[in-house]
C-alpha cells in the first residue's frame, strides 16, 4: 500500500532523530521523495548539535519568485542544491519535513491571498511543472458577466502519459 504525506516522514525522523532524540552523531545522507525531491542531511564530526539540510527541487526556478528569502536558518547551498538550511533546535523538525510542500504551494499562497482580497487581476498565469509527466497550471480568471471583476482562480492538474500508455483501440 502507498500512503502520500503532505511531508516528507524519511527527513522527518532522520533529523528528528539526530536533535530530539538524542542521536548525535556524524552523518551525510541523501534521500528523494515520490516528487523527484533530493534532500542531503548532513551533521558534521566535532558539531553533532547541528543539521544541515540542502533540498533540490526539480521546479525550483518557477518557485524562486514567489519565495521569502529572508529566513534566517538558509545557509548556503551545496553543489547541485537550490537551498541549505540549518537544524539546530526541534522545531526545526517539522519545517524540514514540510519543507516541499512549503516549496511548492509558495506560487499559489500568493495567488489565494489575491483571491482573498477580491482581486486577482495581477496574478500571473503559470506553469509548475512538479513531475516529468505532470504539470499544474494556476490561471487568474474574471466574471464573464462582468470582465473587469477578477475573482476567481484556474487551477488545472496535467498529467502526460508516456506514448507507450496511450493506445487507440
């Protein structure tokens, strides 16, 4: 049986492991998710009390925009990863673990906030291309019966199957 998370349970427990429960010692794991996410944990020999972790998202150019770059715990990038992060306390926990979704819904936090404000006129069509054959597509939208009233969102889940999947009778 599959069972999908909203967070990512593997990141979850390898650095919760190493600053709530105790486990302090030197590691450097890297791991993926079901969404093509690559996470690199790392706890260095001699600073046991810190966790790094750098995440590569394969959309991350499209989320780059939309994304509050003054977190105070970003540290800088290794080779091939979009972010680093430092882990030094247990709250830290959750917000890695949760750290894709966060990643990814950046684009439409931004488009619902303009929704709620009663105007999303200014949002911009967008692509986020999550998968290799999936894509979600976020469209502002206006009331036909009244065009200059922006008040709703388009958001549309494509999937791409493989050639080898689509077959005619």
């Amino acid at each position: 049986m599959l069972k999908l998370e909203s967070h990512c349970r593997i990141l979850e427990e390898l650095v919760g492991s190493r600053l709530v429960e105790g486990k302090r010692e030197a590691c450097e794991v890297t791991l993926s998710d079901l969404g093509y996410t690559r996470y690199k944990v790392v706890v260095e020999p001699g600073e046991e009390e810190k966790v790094k972790v750098y995440v590569d998202v394969p959309c991350f150019e499209v989320v780059k925009p939309y994304l509050d770059c003054d977190d105070p715990k970003a540290i800088e990038p290794e080779p091939g990863y979009h972010l680093g992060y430092l882990c030094d306390e247990a709250s830290d926990v959750e917000k890695m673990s949760y750290l894709r979704r966060d990643l990814l819904g950046a684009p439409f936090r931004r488009a619902f906030d303009a929704l709620a404000r009663g105007d999303t006129s200014k949002v911009e069509p967008l692509e986020l291309p999550w998968r290799p054959t999936e894509a979600v597509y976020l469209v502002a939208g206006n009331d036909p019966a009244n065009p200059n009233h922006w008040d709703r969102l388009i958001v549309v889940y494509a999937v791409f199957p493989a050639a080898s999947v689509v077959r005619r009778g």
